[in-house]
C-alpha cells in the first residue's frame, strides 16, 4: 500500500527518465527537474509538463506511448521506480497521480524491458508481438450478419463472470515486463480463458491454445515458474488462476492432438 500524499501544497521532484534514441543507439538516465508539482497531476501529466519545458528550451521531447489515459486501452507502459505501472495496485501508469510522491524523490522512469517488446525510442516500445498471439488463435469463428438474440445461447452467471474478468485484460504488458523469464503466460491465459468459458468461444477451444501457447513461444517470451509477479502488477487484476486454467486446456489439447487423424491435427473441436 502507498501512502498518498495528502497535501495540496505544490512540490519538488526528479525525473530520472532512460533517454534512448533508437533501438540500436544507446541509452541512459538522464534527470529532469520537476518544480511546482500539483498533487493532482497525473503522472502522465507531469511528463507532458517537462516535455513542454525541454521542447522550448530547443531539447528532445521524452517520446512515451499513450492513448485513452483512462486505463482502457493499454498503451501507457512504463517501469517507474522499478515497478510496472509504478507504484499503487491494479491501476495503468495514466491512473497514477503524483500525490504518490514526495517532495524531493527521485523517480526513476524506465521502458518495459522484454526480448519481444524491442524498444522503439526512450519509453516507447514495440508490443506487436501481442498482436500476433491474438492472430494466432485470439478469436472465434461466427456468422456475420444480424445479432443474435441476447438469450439464445445460455451462459452460467459463473462462467460469464469468470470470462468477463479475463476479458478485462488491456494487453498493456506488464505481466511480461514484471517476470524474470519475461513470460506472457498471464496475457494469454486470459485471452484464452475469456473465449474459452464461453459457448461461442468452444469450436476453436483447444487449437486455439495450442496456437498461442506455440506462438508465444516462437516470439521469445519465457515460461511460467509460478513468481506469480504479473498478477500482482496487473493493473486489471488478472488472476494467476487463469494460468492454471489454460495449462488444463493445454494438456487436454495437447492429447486431443496426439491422438487426433493426422488430418484434424491442430487439436480443433470441443468435447
Ligand atoms: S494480463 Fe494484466 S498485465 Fe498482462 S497484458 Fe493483460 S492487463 Fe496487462
Ligand atoms: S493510456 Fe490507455 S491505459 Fe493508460
């Protein structure tokens, strides 16, 4: 738990922010002076502030990747003080307000730093290989057309709540960011989970798995040893539970498979 800084009164702090002007060119800490903080910024604020002030001193704006600043769409990725997300629990990095810090503290800002999330420049980073994983299996076969009618498919309020949670999932990556093998167990295993509870989510169930399981591994991300530090810096507090959840779906899939007419070899089909 962090301790809010209650005080409207304006204050001092450091930025100390890795400079990076390319995936190849080197990087560094550089600090950047932050006056007359209000409490009530939001983090992301306050990074616009000092980079109104480097842009009319003539200096290189700090290039960071954000979008809705409402914890909704998963593009604001930043390590601060050593923590995906910084400090406080199940919130994004635009969800931070500098009422967190104190006068005088030095906040060390970093990329998210993973092998499959190469860095673009300075906090901005390349998270396409989550996209790739969702096209490896991150979706379910329907018919287009009119919608259908909201009850015809029965779904159990348990298993509809359980998806719900796992749908909750912004693919921010911090997970990844988080883990010392740099795994991303805990983005697809809710990713899987949420069509997988589902009806509609069962045709593609078990090829679905086993098509992002494997391509999560092809991208180079790491395993799961059960640190469980990617849900704990989960800004929707995706539970690890979920990884439990698809390593089941895995080894039913994974006999499916071995079983299965070398015809219907992708493990495909519920049941
Ligand atoms: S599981 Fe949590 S930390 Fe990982 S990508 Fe999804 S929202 Fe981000
Ligand atoms: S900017 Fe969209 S989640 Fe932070």
């Amino acid at each position: 738990m962090v301790a809010a800084n209650t005080s409207k009164k304006l204050f001092n702090v450091t930025l100390r922010v890795w400079r990076q002007a390319g995936p190849s060119a080197p990087g560094r800490f550089v600090d950047y002076p932050a006056k007359d903080v209000n409490p009530d910024m939001s983090f992301l604020e306050l990074l616009d502030v000092v980079n109104d002030d480097l842009t009319r001193s003539g200096g290189e704006p700090i290039a960071f990747a954000h979008d809705c600043r409402e914890g909704i769409c998963g593009t604001c990725s930043c390590t601060i003080n050593g923590k995906p997300h910084g400090p406080g629990q199940g919130i994004a990095t635009c969800q931070l307000y500098m009422r967190t810090f104190k006068e005088g503290d030095v906040i060390i800002v970093e990329p998210f730093r993973a092998r499959a999330f190469p860095l673009v420049k300075d906090l901005v980073i390349d998270r396409s290989a989550f996209d790739k994983i969702q096209q490896a299996g991150g979706f379910i076969s329907v018919r287009t057309g009119a919608a259908p009618d909201a009850n015809s498919i029965p779904v159990p309020k348990a298993d509809a709540d359980l998806a719900m949670d796992a749908a909750a999932c912004i693919g921010c990556g911090a997970c990844v960011a988080a883990c010392k093998n740099s795994s991303a167990m805990l983005f697809v295993a809710a990713k899987v989970s949420q069509l997988g509870l589902l009806p509609q989510g069962q045709p593609e169930r078990y090829s679905r798995v086993l098509n992002m399981v494997a391509k999560m591994d092809e991208l180079g991300f790491g395993n799961c040893t059960n640190q469980y530090e990617c849900s704990a810096v989960c800004p929707k507090l995706i539970s690890h539970d979920f990884i439990a959840r698809m390593n089941r779906d895995y080894l039913v899939a994974s006999v499916k498979s071995a079983f299965a007419p070398v015809s219907n070899a992708s493990g495909g089909g519920a049941g």
